[in-house]
C-alpha cells in the first residue's frame, strides 16, 4: 500500500510514522508514506497557499490550484484508489471504514487547514470525506496520523500475531473483553479463577460473554446494528 499526505505542516506529521508499529511496517515494505508539502505547488513568489472567502466572512481558504497541481502531479505517475480529504464535515471514522481503507492499492490524504478548501477541492478532486470525530482541530494532520495509523496496523503483516487485530474492539462490533497479565494476585487484587484452568473452551466462552456485557453497558449502540 502506499499513502500520500498533502499538507502545510510535514513536520508536525512525521514523528508518528518514526516509531513503533508504524516504523516497522514501513521498514518491512509493508507500506511506502510520502509526505507533499503543498507550498512546493505554489505560483507566486510568496509560496501563497490561502485567500479571503469571497462574500466576506473571516478565516482563510486554502486555493484551488496549489492543491489541484499537486493532486495532479501525484495523478500522473499511478492511480488512486480513493483520494481522501480530512474534514469535522465528513464521515465519522470507524473500524469498518479503517477496514477497507486498509484494502487499497494507493490512497492520497489533503490535510486542511484556516476555515478549510475552496468547495472546488472537494467537488472535483476529493472522492472521500473523513472526520475523526466531533470536534474541530487546528488541521488535518493530527486526523490523517490517526486514520493512518487504524489502517496501516490492518495491512496483513504489519502485526506481529497475525490474529491480534481480529480480536481488536469493533471488529464484531463488540468492544475487547478484560485482559489479564502476570501476577496472578497483587495487592489482593485477583485475576478470574477460570483464566488459569486452560479450559479454552470455557475461557473463550466467558471472553465472548464478557465483550457482549462490556458494549452493552458503554457501548449499547453498537449492538443496535
Ligand atoms: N480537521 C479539523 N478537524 C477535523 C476532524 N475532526 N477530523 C478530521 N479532520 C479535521
């Protein structure tokens, strides 16, 4: 798979992909990011990538043609599969959007930043609109390391047991049951006698029960789908 981010600020985008999973999926050439810093697509002189909103009204608007020669730019060596704008106005992320986004050959990402894009951007070029969730952030950057992030760890390899993500939260829409560790007691705080029988059965049947009583109490709207 490979992802390319357009944005102003490569820099504040670059840390999460140099550590971790992340670093290890690139490094096994499981997935190839490439970062595009929108100024390199600028006309004048004064690498101008925003305007005044025509009609009035305050805030900057990122241009259209900065960002369409980029695009295009990216357009012309391969295709995309979806290219991607990160927006509060879009879809809400979830596990089953991460789940097909992790599915695709090759996705471009476009960060916005000030009030957001000339509508232009989304009418012609964007083909998906995705939001991390309801509440504003400065730009698209943080919002784009976290779908990147939900998808890449999905890419088959990228975990180390390959069976891990499968029992992630949402996957069934059930959120993960209760997890236990080494030791068995501490501080009299005790780890649930059934773990240790190696009764699998019965330890995987509790698990499932587990997941169904923790989404029904948090969560209850995922079990209404
Ligand atoms: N840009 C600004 N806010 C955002 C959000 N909630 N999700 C994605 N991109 C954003």
């Amino acid at each position: 798979m490979r992802i390319d981010i357009i944005t102003v600020l490569p820099e504040l985008l670059k840390s999460p992909f140099e550590a971790s999973i992340l670093k290890r999926a690139i490094k096994a050439g499981l997935v190839e990011v490439h970062f595009h810093n929108l100024r390199d697509y600028t006309t004048d002189n004064y690498k101008s990538i925003d305007d005044t909103q025509f009609g009035g009204g305050a805030g900057m608007v990122m241009m259209v043609e900065p960002i369409d020669k980029c695009i295009s730019a990216l357009k012309s060596e391969r295709d995309y599969d979806d290219i991607i704008y990160m927006t509060p106005d879009g879809e809400t992320l979830n596990q089953s959007i991460a789940n097909q986004l992790s599915l695709k050959e090759n996705i471009i990402i476009l960060c916005g930043h000030y009030k957001g894009v000339d509508q232009r951007v989304r009418d012609h070029l964007i083909t998906r609109e995705i939001s991390i969730g309801d509440y504003v952030l400065s730009g698209g950057e943080l919002g784009a390391a976290v779908l990147c992030d939900a998808v890449i760890r999905l890419i088959p390899g990228v975990l180390g047991n390959e069976t891990s993500a499968l029992t992630d939260s949402f996957q069934d829409n059930l959120l993960a049951p209760p997890i236990y560790t080494k030791p068995r007691e501490y501080k009299g705080w005790k780890v649930p006698e059934l773990l240790f029988g190696g009764n699998f059965p019965q330890i995987e049947k509790w698990r499932e029960e587990q997941a169904y009583l923790r989404t029904k109490e948090r969560r209850p709207d995922l079990l209404d789908d």
